[in-house]
C-alpha cells in the first residue's frame, strides 16, 4: 500500500474510535431509568437510587416520593387509607396533596416545607384535643364521685397550684387568688361543696359554702386531684 492509503486508514480509524467514545459518553448520560426524588445512596426495588429531583407528581417513584406521604399522613393519618407511603405517587397521594396545598404536585422544598408545617400544627392540635378529652373525662369522674358521695373529700395526688375566691349570688367572682398545695393535702370538703361542675378549660369548679351572702370557689386541674 502507498502512503495515501495508510492516511485513509488512519483517518478512518480515529472516526470510528471517536464515534464510539461519543456514543459511550451520550450513553451514560440517558443512563438507566431514575426514580424521582431519590437520594445518591441506596438502592430500591434493585435500581440504583439517585439525586433528588422536582416535580414530584403522578407517576413519580421513590423515596423522595416515600418522604412527602409520611408527611400526608402525618397530617391525616386517613389520607392515605388504601396504599399509605408506597413511594408511588398514584391518584391517592395526588388528591390529598390537592386538599392540603391546592396543587397536584410538588415543585420544591418550599412546598415540602408547607406540608411539614401543616402537619407539626395538625399533630399539636391532635394531642391538644386528646388532653382535653382526658381532661374532660377525668374532671367528670370526680363530680360524680362527689355527688354522689357527699362525705368524700378531694385532695392533692401531686403539687400543684389552685385558684380559690369568692362568689356572689349573681356568679361573679371576688378575690380570686392563686394558692399552693403539696401532695396529700385536702383541698376541699366533701360537705362543704354545694356545686360543682366543669368549666370549658376542662378545669372543675366547686361552689362551697361561705359566709355572708357570698359563697366560696375553688378551681383546679382534675389531673392533680383525687377523691377518697
């Protein structure tokens, strides 16, 4: 072969190798299939897990996915009653998403951030309502262990601090007064009580024989008391 065929080859050679180095390069950079919203370690279902990513919408998969149900359900422990947190964004996750933030998708952290908030506010008022309730439920043990039985006393099951004062016939009250008590200490008698009820705080109130024309209070937790 002369030398003009030696170039031509030569030529060929570094195209075809540099058609090969491209299409290696192109390649790695479609990759595999991606689940959205995965972070860089791990891998799920077999698949390796990659970086986070935005949307996350319908069809979407992962942990990142897995992240914002925990949160959905976090606000409502019904929102999602048929799959819970699969990491498949379905039609599920789609509608509670739209009841909570107003859109079908999550576009950012910031909304991410929404939804923590949403569900911090909706668990504080959960354990609020359950102390209430608790509240509500013990408070009317005591009345009706009181009424009932008259010669019953209450007392202190723990320290804590009441409030006493007096009652006019027309319910206003005088002199209210914060006091303290130790645990043990009998805070009211049984006979001297011609009222009691409770208040919307969930606190017990106990109307009690007084002098005058004014009657006596007392208002405490029912969670710091006992009858005996």
């Amino acid at each position: 072969m002369n030398k003009k065929y030696y170039k031509i080859i030569a030529l060929s050679a570094i195209a075809i190798g540099g058609y090969l180095v491209l299409r290696n390069v192109l390649g790695k950079s479609k990759g595999s299939t991606k689940n959205v919203g995965d972070t860089d370690k791990g891998i799920i279902d077999g698949k390796p897990i990659i970086s986070n990513y935005f949307p996350l919408k319908k069809g979407s998969k992962g942990e990142k996915v897995r992240e914002l149900q925990n949160i959905l359900v976090g606000i409502d422990p019904n929102s999602l009653p048929k799959f819970g947190p699969d990491g498949d964004f379905g039609t599920e996750t789609e509608s509670a998403l739209f009841k909570y933030l107003n859109k079908r998708s999550v576009d950012n952290e910031e909304d991410l951030a929404t939804l923590n908030a949403l569900k911090n506010t909706a668990q504080s008022k959960a354990l609020e309502s359950s102390i209430n309730a608790n509240r509500m439920n013990l408070a009317n043990e005591i009345i009706n262990d009181i009424t009932l039985n008259k010669t019953k006393n209450i007392f202190a099951s723990n320290d804590l601090t009441y409030v006493t004062g007096d009652l006019t016939l027309t319910g206003l009250e005088l002199n209210a007064r914060n006091r303290s008590a130790r645990k043990g200490d009998k805070l009211v008698n049984g006979v001297e009580i011609k009222s009691i009820k409770v208040l919307p705080s969930g606190f017990v109130m106990a109307t009690l024989t007084g002098t005058g024309l004014n009657n006596r209070f007392i208002k405490f937790s029912p969670f710091a008391v006992m009858t005996k």
